[in-house]
C-alpha cells in the first residue's frame, strides 16, 4: 500500500492493513497475513473510558476479484484466540479461500485483544489438586491483577464488537464460521444483525440458552461409552482388549482411593521428574483424549498398560496433554463469558455423592466453575439472549458423532428453528471436523451455492474413525 493512499485511509477512519505473520508465538506453524487493529470502548455506556484494542487478521482471496462479503472465523473455548488457532486448521478454508477473504478477529480478552491471562490457574499442574477452595482464591487474585472491567467480556459484547469491525471495513455482510464456543457468537450475530449474515458454518455447535457446564459429564459419559462400545465390535480391538471396561473401572477405583505418585521422564525435555495424579486429573485425560479420533485410538492401550501397572505412559500422556493445554485459553476471558451466562443457570440442586456408575467427570467441572465464578465480576444479560435463534438464512451445521462435547443432538435441536438449514454428521469423527475428509469441500460449495438442501453429502460415509493402538507401534498394518 502507498504512503498516500494509507494516508487517505487514516483521515476517511478506516483501518489500515500492513504485512505479518499470525500463529501461536510459542509454537506452531506461523502463517502470512495482513493485520490492522480497531479500538473500541470496553464498556459501550463509557465510550470515553478504558478501551480495547481489536487485532484483526485478513487472508486474502486467491482470485484478482474476490466475491463480497469475507468469511469470518469466530474462535471456540470459549478464550482460544482466532489469530493463534487458525494456522492449524488453513487447510480446512484453502477451498473457501480461493473466491473469497478470510478475516480473523482476536475476541476481546483473547490474543493480541487486551489478553485476560491467569497462569496461576493454567499452570500445567493444576488439575492435580482440584481443590474448590484453593480455585476460587486464585481467581480472586487474577481478578485483583488484571487491567480490565470483567464484566464487559462476553458474547453479547464480541457481537458488538463484530458489527463494528464489519462497519468499519465497509462490508455489506459477513459469511460467518463458528466452532464449539464460536457458535454461540456466531448465533448471536446472527439473531441481532441477521441483515448482515449471508451465510453460517456452526462446527460442534452450542445451543442458546443450555448452560455449559452441566452436560459436560453426560457427554464426556457417552462419548466414552461409542469408544467401548466400537472396541468391542472391532474384531483386532475386542480381542486385543477383552477386559476394557474393566480396566477402566479399575483405574478410576484405584485413583479414586488414593493417588499414584509416579517417576517419568518429561515428555518436551526428557528430565526426569515426579509427578502425582489423582483421579480428577486422569479423568481429564480421558475427556480431553475423547476430542479427536486420533487420540481416542490410544485409549484402551493406555487403559490396559495401568491396569497392568505401567502408569509411566499414562502419566507421560498426561503431562503432555497438560502443557499443551497451558497456552490453549485465555482463561479470564473465559470466565467472563461463563460466569455471566452459564453459572448462573447451573442447576440449584445439590448433587448425590459420586458412585461407580456415575458420569466419570461426575461434578468436577461445574464445581470448578463455581468456585472461580464466586469471585468473578459478572453482569446480568438480557433474557432473550437465552433463547433460540430462529432465522431463515443458510445455515450449515457440522457434528461429529463421536463429539465427547457438543454431541449431534445440539445441532438437531438448534437446526429446528432455522428453517433454511441441514445438518451433516461425521461419522467416527470428534469435536470439530471442517478438516476432515470431504468437509472442506462441502463448505466450500455451501458458500458458494448458499443452498444447504442441494448439498451432496454422501462422500462424509468415506469417514471413519481412527484404528486403535493395538501395542506402542500402533494399529493393526
């Protein structure tokens, strides 16, 4: 771009787009793209008080005349980054891509957006010691530590933000993508700007005004159960791991009644170390290994090797698994979100004691959640945000059916109320699938075409889940 050209942008007020490279700055593939940053208030009633300073990324489209309106990808968690997340995923939109612009936004609170970070309560070792009370103190003092008002970091003000990115760069409309937490913004848009939507991809989709939280455990339950349940009607599987149920109630009977401390060597820098996991901890192994069929393909090994007392494999899995998730949210901008609009809608009840047939997360998760939301700063939010979105415009809703978190009965029952929709599972697949198989394809043609009905969906059978790890050197040849 031209010194004067630039220039003019300034004075007319829009933004302007330099040359950079987006990724996660940690780790992970780092991709070019053009950035430009938009400041907006944090709270809209104080328009001259703290503002937020917007990073925004755009992909340019592979063709000289690119058509209308951008693809916006609208991040999960919710506290993942959409600067940070996408280059894992470029592959899913290449498609997409070559007729149209992508553009990235950092939610408020996530990335380059005012960062709401809480390492004391991403440390990689805190699910070793779930302890309500110790949660709710670090809370309180990441609260105490962070420059920001926490009440204004929810969806309702991601969409705010949104609309103003959308009027800012001069576009008629937007094509939104939304995965997992991301669609829950992206119906948000859709219900309060339905003028400016030409079209929405919901990935692992969210249903407005279902808290999230209090199905986590049903739906971690069932997910494992397709795991047993697809072990055992696999001939190599079934053979391989007669016992798979049983070893797994014995590893939550013998975690549940006393951790295992357990030497190991540290899976990134091959130090040795100690390290001491109780069941809590291993459970979120076991929720966070059930969102990808790749990782699902691990389990009955892992189950069976510390049934036989080799732990050192379990323990290496999870103390991967725990630094990766380190940098994977931004947690206070999370609890901003959940705090303001899923606990208060927590069920009032008490829950029985956990027993052995019980959903094996049992009330981790909403007590976690708890404890952190009783010294977050939240705000009340209108009443129709917890409703249904009903729209006409087309919508495409994507599902994996082994999905251990937003299961395809959510996308059937949001699906029910946009009348110009369809809703395609994955079969085998997990928590997000616009990068398998066909997907990308699909996408690409729903966009173009914007007819969901028309959509040949049949190449999705060519899906399948991951084989499973039938010893350390992996599946069946």
């Amino acid at each position: 771009m031209s010194t004067a050209l630039a220039a003019l942008w300034l004075i007319a007020g829009a933004p302007v787009f330099d040359t950079c490279q987006i990724g996660d700055p940690a780790a992970g593939p780092r991709i070019a793209a053009e950035c430009t940053t938009l400041t907006v208030p944090e709270n809209p009633a104080a328009p001259e008080g703290r503002q937020v300073s917007l990073k925004i990324a755009r992909l340019k489209a592979m063709t000289g005349e690119p058509e209308p309106n951008p693809l916006v990808l609208i991040a999960g968690g919710p506290g993942q980054s959409a600067l940070e997340s996408f280059p894992q995923t470029l592959h899913a939109f290449n498609e997409i891509r070559r007729r149209r612009d992508i553009l990235l936004i950092d939610q408020r609170g996530t990335g380059s957006s005012n960062p709401l970070e809480c390492p004391e309560l991403m440390a990689p070792d805190a699910p070793a010691n779930p302890d309500p009370a110790a949660v709710r103190r670090a809370a309180a003092e990441c609260v105490a530590a962070l420059d920001a008002d926490l009440r204004w970091y929810t969806t309702l003000d991601a969409v705010r933000d949104l609309e103003t990115v959308r009027k800012a760069l001069g576009e008629q409309a937007f094509a939104l993508y939304g995965i997992s937490y991301g669609t829950r913004v992206a119906l948000e848009y859709l219900r309060r700007h339905p003028g400016h939507v030409e079209a929405v991809i919901l990935d692992g989709v969210t249903v407005p005004g279902e808290a999230l939280g209090p199905q986590i455990a049903a739906d971690a339950q069932r997910a494992l159960e397709l795991m047993f349940t697809r072990c055992e009607t696999a001939e190599t599987c079934g053979a391989r791991f007669p016992l798979l149920r049983e070893n797994f109630a014995a590893l939550r009977a013998r975690l549940e009644r006393a951790p295992v401390t357990v030497n190991v060597r540290d899976p990134f820098t091959g130090a040795p170390l100690e390290t001491t996991f109780s069941w809590p901890r291993a459970a979120m192994l076991l929720r966070m290994y059930s969102y990808a069929p790749e990782t699902v393909a691990l389990l009955p090994l892992l189950l069976e090797l510390a049934a036989e007392g080799d732990w050192q494999s379990f323990a290496g899995s999870l103390l991967a698994l725990e630094r990766q998730s380190e940098r994977l949210l931004y947690i206070g901008m999370h609890n901003s979100v959940v705090c303001s609009e899923d606990a208060p809608r927590f069920p009032a009840t008490t829950p029985a004691p956990q027993a052995a047939d019980t959903p094996y997360l049992g009330t981790l998760t909403t007590e976690l959640i708890g404890a952190m939301c009783a010294a977050w700063p939240t705000r009340t939010l209108p009443e129709d945000f917890f409703t249904p979105v009903t729209s006409d415009k087309p919508v495409l809703l994507l599902s994996g059916e082994a999905d251990p978190v937003t299961p395809p009965a959510n996308a059937a029952r949001v699906a029910g109320h946009l009348s110009n929709s369809r809703h395609l599972v994955a079969p085998g697949q997990g928590h997000g699938v616009a990068w398998r198989g066909c997907v990308p394809e699909l996408m690409a043609e729903f966009l173009e075409e914007r007819n969901p009905a028309k959509l040949d969906a049949e190449c999705l059978q060519e899906l399948e889940a991951a084989p499973f790890f039938i010893d350390r050197n992996g599946p069946t040849p």
